[in-house]
C-alpha cells in the first residue's frame, strides 16, 4: 500500500535566508510565563497584606480546597467574599504548582471556580485525587481553553462540560426531587448571565435548568461531582445570595455544614500545602506590578477562545466513535523513541498541510493559468536569463503568499530541527517546547484569508434540534442562507428520527409533535434548490426508539416510540430480553422481520415520491453495538428467531460465542439481513429515480470488527454499487486521529466505483482544528468533507468558510460542478486545479524538474487535461476509456517525473499523486452512474 501523507525526508536550513524572515522575533518571551507571574504575585500579596502565615497544622484540618489559579486570579477577591459567607474553614490551591495528586493537598472536597485552562499535570493530579475518592465542585467554562485531550478527559470525569455561553441573563429553576435532596430550595434563583452544562455520563443527573423555552440544563451532578452552570463569585453575572445558597448545598451534601457560628473564613486562608505558599513568597521579588490583571474584565469564551460560540450544543451520543485527541508526552522526563517519532511525523504532516493550503490559496487566486507546456517554456527562458534557479530556493518565497504564513512554515521547520537537536543533547523539556510552539505557531497562521477549494462535495447534517427550533419556513431559511453563504453544496435533512418522520406522513403513525403544524421537509427542500443546494432526506432506519428523545417529548424513559408501540412484535431484543440498548438508550426493529422491511421501504418510497429530494441517506442501517466477548449481543427479534431455527434447528437466543461455527452462522444471518434490504431498496428507488443519490453513514471499524459488532457490511454495497455515496463517520478530536480512521477507507481500491466522503464531528473541535481536519481531507483521495452538524456551527467557521469557500458568491457565480453529480466536469475541474498548481510553482521558480523529464512530464500533463475536458464535454465510452488508461500511465511515472521535487516537498508530491487517484475514482463512478454498463 502506498505511503500516505508520510515525509520522512530532512529539511535543509540556509541560515542567511533565515535572518530577515526573524529579525523581528528575538526578543519575544514565552507567553505563558507572565500568567505564572500574575498567580505568584496576588497570592503573596494576599498573604503578606494579611500579615499572617499559613499553619499547616491547620490547613491539614481544612475539608475544603478551593483552587486558586491565573483563569480566577482577576475576580478573587469576590469569590474570597462569597466564601467568607458561607461559613466553612477553606485552604487555597495554588493550581499552578500542581504536578502531582500530593500537590491537592488533603481536603476532602475540592472547589474549582471559574478554571479555564488545564495543563497535562494538574489534569493528571485531579484525576487520580479522584480516584481516590475525591468529591469535586466546579463552575463556569470548566477547562474551555485546554488542549483538546484534557477537554475530553474531564468530560468523562466530571460526568459533564460546559456547552455554551447564554446570550441574554435567564432564571434559574432548581429541580428539587426525592433522589437530589441536596438541591437548595431556596434563595437559589435570580437573573444570571450563565451557560448550559451538558451532561455525559449516565449517572449525570440534571439539578437545575435555565428558565427558558428548551429548559437547558444549568446545574448538573453525579456521585463526586457538581458542574455549576455560571462563573461563581463574579457580581456582574450572578447574585451573591444565589452562588452562596448553591455552594452551601453542595457543602451539605458532601457532610460540610456550614457553622458560621463555629468560625468563619477570613481573607487570610491559609494554603492546603504549605510549600506552595513559601514558594509564592520566594517570587515576590521577581514580578513586574503591571502585570496584574484587571479584576474587572470578564470574557466569555469558547472552547476556542473565541468569544463567539454555537447557537446549541448536541447532546452526547455513545452511538458516535469520537476518536479521542492523542495524549500529549509526559510533560517531565524522557521521551521514548517512539514518541520522538510520533512528534516528528505529525508536525511534518501539519508543516506540509500548512505549505498545501497556502499553495492552493496562491495558484486559485492568481493570474497564472497556462498550460503546461507553456508554464515549462517560460520557465526554461527565466532560467537561461541567469534569473534565481529552483535548486536555490531551500525555503518558500516569501513573494509567494501570505509573509505571516510563510514565517511560519519556517519557524516551525526550524522548530522541528531545534526539537530533533534537543533530543539528540537529551534536553526533553526544551524539546517538548519547541514542539508545542511550532505546533501553536501553524495554528497561529494557517492561510484562511483567501479561497482555498477545487470542486468538491462540501456537505452538512441539518440535525432534528435546529430544525425543531426554527418553527416555521422563515426560520428556516435564515439556517439555509447560512449554509448558502458558507459555501455548503450538500445538506443532510434530518427526516426520520427514532420512528417521527419531521414531515406528515401517510405511512408513519405520527409525525414529530414538536414540529406539528408545518411541513419541514416541504420548506428544506424548496430552500435549498433557491440556493443551489441538494437536500438529501436523512432517515433512522432500523433505530426506531430514543430515550433521550422521549425526555424531549416529556415521554416516560420506557416509551419505545409510536411505531414500537403500535407493533411489538417488530422489535429486536438483546439475549436478556431487553428492548433498549442500555449504553446507547436506544431500541431497535428487527431487520429480519418482513413487516419491517416493507414499511421502512414504504416510509422511504413516501419520501422520494412526494418530495423533489435528491437524494436518500441511510442512517442506523445496522444493528446496535454488541460486544460477543462479555455476552452483550442483539438480534434476537421474534422473526429472526423463528428464520434462523427453521435454518439451523437451533434458536439463535441459545447459541454462545463459544459455539464458533453456530455463532459465526448467526453473525452471517444477521449480516444478510442489512445486505438484503440494503440492496433491495436501492433497486427500487432507482427505478423510480434514476437520478436519487444514496448515501448511508457508516462506521470505519475494521472490516471484521465491525461485522461482529454491528453486522454493517458496507465495502459490498459499494462494490456491488448500490450505494453512491459511502459517509463513514471518522469521527476524531484531533487530525492524527482523522487520518488514521480515514487513510484505511479511502485507500480500499475495490470500492473506486463508490465515492468517499469522510466526516468530521465539530462537537468540541476548536475552529482550527476543524480547519486543519478539512485540509487533511482536501490532500487525501477524498471527494470532499462532511460535517456534523449544524447544530455546532459556530460563526468562527462560518466566518472562515464565507473567505476561503467563496460562499458568499454562491449566488453570483457559477457553482463548481458537485462531484457525485457530475463526475466528469469534476474530475476536470479539479485536474485543472491541480495545473495551476504546477504553473503556478514554475512561474515561482518553486519546482524542481529538469530535462529531460520536465518537457516529457508537461506534454503528457496538457494531453491528460486534453482529455479529461472531452470527457466532460462529450460523455461517452470511447471517450471515457481514453481518458481512464492515460490518467492509469501517467499516474505510473508521476513519481518518476517527481523524483527530485520529492526530495524537498515530499508530502506535496504524494498530495498531488492524491488527487489524481480522486480523478480516477470520479471517471470509475462517472462510468457505472453516468455512462452505466452495458
């Protein structure tokens, strides 16, 4: 298998080069160091105005600690105020001297108020407190502002996270019940400028809601923790009497009671570790007063650091494989060889896709657009005037684009080299810098001022919550005129979930209540066609019963949905008998059962018949998740049962895992059942519309995994072509993790005659991280991106796709042909992207060909071009074949021809050969879809 997206090739360094690109940059300091500043010098300061020293005797008797760190430095004496209210003795936590569990002290709960940012150690230290036993409050932006890896710890082990900042103050409602006695009843509520805390574990339990229409949680708690929804101790968003009457029930309900009577906190509270006070003294000397923050200035912000954030948050679903963010080195100590790799490879991989985007951004919106061979001629004729040869240029020109994105490729691949050299002198903790400040500095300046696309398949999920919350056409076209403006050419409606259809059927037995009234889908399709969209239905189809939809629709947790209800003996069970999946809260139909097949076929029918869809996204055309290994196993419907023991003579519900033969035997059923249906629909939406695209969301688990797991047999649907559009769902919080789901996938060359379109979840995905996960996809053989969902747009990516999609225009120009709709005119489209590229470079002196492979290289170049544009004018066989076997020997020597550019650009050589195997799997499409065979 070819090496994909892989530079192992050293970067040579002109140090006189370098200079100019610098002279700016040597005198700046590390950013992080005056935070650390700020910390050290108001707590000392606190002390010493106090007059008094910390007693360890004392602090050791303290039950409660509350953390102190530069993220609540500005407001400190407010939260000391409201602590003093509430009676109880406290030690304070200097958050940045932690490093390990000893650092917490010995408190027995800890308060965390208003702690945006997490760094590895403190993560670490709070997690095995914990694990111990530790009980924890927290309030506000909980660790917003850390690196993505911790944000997904704490999620887990807070039960919860901070979603989303309220746009206007709201009441709060406590929910005081018989199994959360500890919620206050009074003095509780006021006008708060909060957020929404979602929930994510399954003993999360919500103790407050904000008092708005959707009721969104405000206040949420499991066993060792509370996540208050608002920045406790800051006056201008929240009443004093309402952060003191909630931590004096929090206090209860971790048996601290509060005794004013007893003795009260005072300004002076001692530390919860003595040497973290005798260390804030030690650095008194060394701070600059200037550096003291305002204790005024509040900033919301997001995950990002933006202050602008999503409308809605989604709810957690343990359905979605979220791949989670790789864990950062230990931040002390050596690093192993193969983390040395790991760290050289990925900031390589992010230097090339910084270097890629920038390349494209250049080429599309220059003036340069010659053919080939004409591109060659000019730059042979500056090369024999004695102008500056290609071979000289070791660094990027800075006349080529963006100077800020061009200093920081070079910084960062002199970062790279300082991190090697540091590995190589066994400094690990330099090393580890100058990683993370190359990484940071990419980030910094990734080129999104300018348009950066090709043709390609740019495609969101318009999820049931933001189609919910609309309430009418009007509304709805606001969503759409965003979708249009950013550029999206594809949007999955949400139609069917858990048995509502969004739309009144004829078919399904209730429409979905919160949307009675109108018709949704009739409103979407119309709207996207005004904007030059396709709306393809996306349908639920074997899930058939959601109870955390029930909690929407004030439905009791058991309900299993209209359909379920109206039909039981339609559903499937696990081998205990248990309708609904106890992870994933959801129930499922029996895909064995015939009755099934012929209503969801109907169901589906109904939709393409009365609707102008343009396509059908098969969602949940599965099983539920199983694990065989510890007994946990769906399937057993009262059809499927009957059809497998009229097979075997044995019932399925009495078969083990341990029976290999008779086990792998009901796997295959239950496989075929999913491939039956699969193949049985889309002969009959065909017939009726030809033109219907199909797509289904599908899982990129390994092939034997997942047909083990969830019987989803999808490399043979693409195979056979009965699916046009395969949308596995790699899901991943970080771009490494988005490659290595999706490099198997797109790599499969038996599924060329279906297209592949990777998705990206944008739940928790800083807007960069977004963006770098896109560039990953636009460098791979990938058609294009899909992304989950509307609902987690925010305006930061919007704002970057209204710049580098041109979606603004979408309007006023001609739209870029849809590759799954028109694949030739795309496979064209995008080869003449790919020219401009290469002229673009030769114009800049930039590649690094000679003769005789240069002139044979660009001849072979134009007659491909040749080609492929007869292709796209002129469908037909003759035509096609042509173009299929000179894209096939071109491809061949590509390497050859690249050999000494790939000495330098490696990871843009392999992106280009990248994008020629895209063309090839459009023209391997265009021919079964558009030509079809004989």
């Amino acid at each position: 298998m070819r090496s994909y997206l892989r530079s192992n090739q050293p970067w040579h360094l002109s140090t006189e080069r370098l200079k100019p690109l610098f002279s700016r940059h040597r005198n700046r300091t590390n950013p992080g160091i005056p935070w650390k500043s700020i910390l050290v010098g108001s707590a000392i300061a606190t002390l010493f105005h106090s007059g008094v020293l910390p007693s360890a005797v004392w602090a050791e008797t303290a039950k409660l600690g509350v953390v102190k760190s530069p993220e609540n430095e500005g407001y400190w004496s407010e939260i000391t105020t409201r602590l003093q209210a509430t009676g109880v003795d406290y030690c304070i936590v200097d958050f940045s001297q932690v490093q390990q569990v000893s650092d917490l002290g010995s408190p027995k709960l800890l308060f965390l108020p208003n702690i945006e940012r997490l760094e590895a150690p403190q993560l670490v230290a709070l997690q095995e407190w914990m694990r111990q036993g530790g009980r924890v409050i927290v309030s506000g932006p909980m660790g917003t502002l850390s690196q993505p890896e911790i944000r997904t710890r704490l999620r887990t082990l807070l039960g919860a996270y901070w979603g989303f900042d309220l746009k206007q103050p709201s009441g709060l409602k406590p929910l005081r019940t018989a199994q959360q006695t500890w919620v206050p009843s009074s003095g509780s509520t006021g006008n708060i400028r909060g957020g929404v805390v979602i929930p994510t574990g399954l003993t999360s339990s919500t103790a407050a809601v904000w008092s708005q229409r959707d009721n969104s949680p405000a206040v949420v708690s499991n066993d060792q923790s509370i996540f208050l929804g608002w920045r406790w101790g800051v006056d201008v968003m929240v009443p004093p009497a309402v952060d003191t009457a909630w931590l004096q029930a929090a206090l209860r309900r971790y048996d601290i009671p509060p005794s004013p009577s007893e003795g009260t906190s005072s300004p002076s509270q001692p530390y919860c570790v003595p040497s973290q006070a005798s260390a804030t003294q030690r650095s008194l000397t060394s701070l600059p007063s200037g550096n003291l923050p305002n204790p005024t200035r509040v900033t919301p912000r997001t995950a990002s650091g933006s202050a602008n954030t999503p409308t809605r948050i989604a709810q957690v679903d343990p359905d979605f494989g979220v791949a989670p963010a790789q864990v950062l080195p230990n931040s002390k100590g050596p690093l192993t060889a193969g983390q040395v790799s790991a760290m050289s490879q990925e900031l390589k991989n992010l230097i090339g896709r910084v270097e890629s985007a920038l390349l494209s951004a250049n080429a599309s919106n220059s003036n340069v657009n010659l053919p080939t061979t004409a591109a060659i001629e000019q730059f042979l004729r500056a090369g024999a005037k004695g102008d500056s040869r290609p071979e000289d240029a070791q660094t990027p020109d800075p006349t080529m684009g963006s100077n800020s994105t061009i200093r920081a490729v070079v910084q960062a691949r002199m970062g790279l080299q300082n991190f090697l050299n540091a590995i190589a002198q066994n400094d690990y903790d330099q090393a580890r810098q100058h990683w993370l400040q190359a990484r940071r500095t990419l980030w910094e300046n990734y080129p999104i001022d300018r348009k950066l696309t090709q043709p390609e398949i740019r495609a969101i999920w318009l999820d049931r919550g933001t189609i919910v919350r609309a309430k009418s056409e009007q509304d709805l076209a606001k969503v759409f005129d965003q979708l249009a403006a950013a550029g999206f050419n594809t949007v999955f409606f949400e139609t069917v979930n858990a048995s509502y259809p969004i739309y009144p059927s004829r078919v399904a037995p209730e429409q979905n209540p919160l949307v009675k009234g109108w018709d949704p889908l009739a409103a979407a399709v119309k709207l996207a066609h005004q904007r030059g969209m396709e709306l393809h239905a996306w349908v639920w189809m074997f899930a058939a019963a959601n109870q955390r939809h029930n909690t929407i629709l004030n439905q009791p947790a058991t309900y299993p949905g209209p359909l379920l209800k109206a039909l039981p003996d339609w559903a499937m069970f696990d081998q205990r008998g248990r309708l609904f999946d106890p992870n994933t809260k959801k129930a499922f139909l029996d895909p064995a059962n015939p009755q099934v097949r012929q209503y969801l076929m109907a169901l589906v029918e109904e939709i393409v018949t009365r609707y102008e869809v343009d396509g059908i996204q098969l969602d949940y055309i599965r099983y539920p998740f199983q694990d065989p290994r510890v007994n946990q196993n769906f399937g057993y419907g009262k059809a499927a049962r009957q059809q497998f023991k009229e097979l075997t003579g044995v019932d399925p519900i009495q078969v083990s895992p341990t029976q290999r033969d008779l086990w792998q035997k009901w796997t295959d059923f239950r496989i075929r059942q999913i491939d039956s249906f699969v193949s049985t629909l889309a002969t009959r939406l065909r017939k009726q519309r030809p033109s219907l695209i199909l797509s289904a969301a599908v899982f990129p688990l390994p092939r034997q995994e997942r047909l083990q797991r969830l019987q989803q047999n999808w490399e043979d649907w693409a195979i056979r072509g009965d699916i046009d559009l395969m949308v596995p769902m790699t899901y991943a919080l970080d771009t490494t993790g988005l490659e290595r789901l999706a490099q198997p996938v797109l790599m499969q060359s038996t599924l060329s005659s279906t297209l592949m379109l990777p998705a990206i979840r944008l739940l928790n995905l800083p807007t960069i991280v977004a963006v770098d996960q896109i560039q990953l996809l636009r460098d791979s053989p990938s058609s294009g991106y899909a992304l989950f969902a509307v609902e987690n747009l925010d305006s930061n990516l919007q704002n970057v796709f209204r710049r580098t999609q041109s979606g603004e225009n979408v309007r006023s120009s001609p739209p870029s042909p849809i590759p799954y709709r028109q694949p030739f005119p795309a496979a064209a489209a995008r080869y003449q992207a790919l020219q401009r590229e290469w002229s673009f470079l030769l114009a800049n002196q930039q590649l690094l060909l000679r003769e005789p492979a240069l002139s044979e290289w660009g001849k072979q170049a134009d007659t491909l071009s040749t080609l492929l544009n007869q292709l796209a004018q002129e469908p037909s066989r003759q035509n096609l074949l042509a173009a299929k076997a000179y894209l096939v020997s071109f491809r061949s020597q590509f390497q050859r021809w690249m050999q000494s550019q790939s000495a330098t650009q490696p990871y843009q050589v392999q992106v280009w050969d990248n994008r020629l195997a895209t063309i090839e799997r459009l023209l391997r499409y265009g021919e079964r879809t558009v030509l079809k065979p004989d």
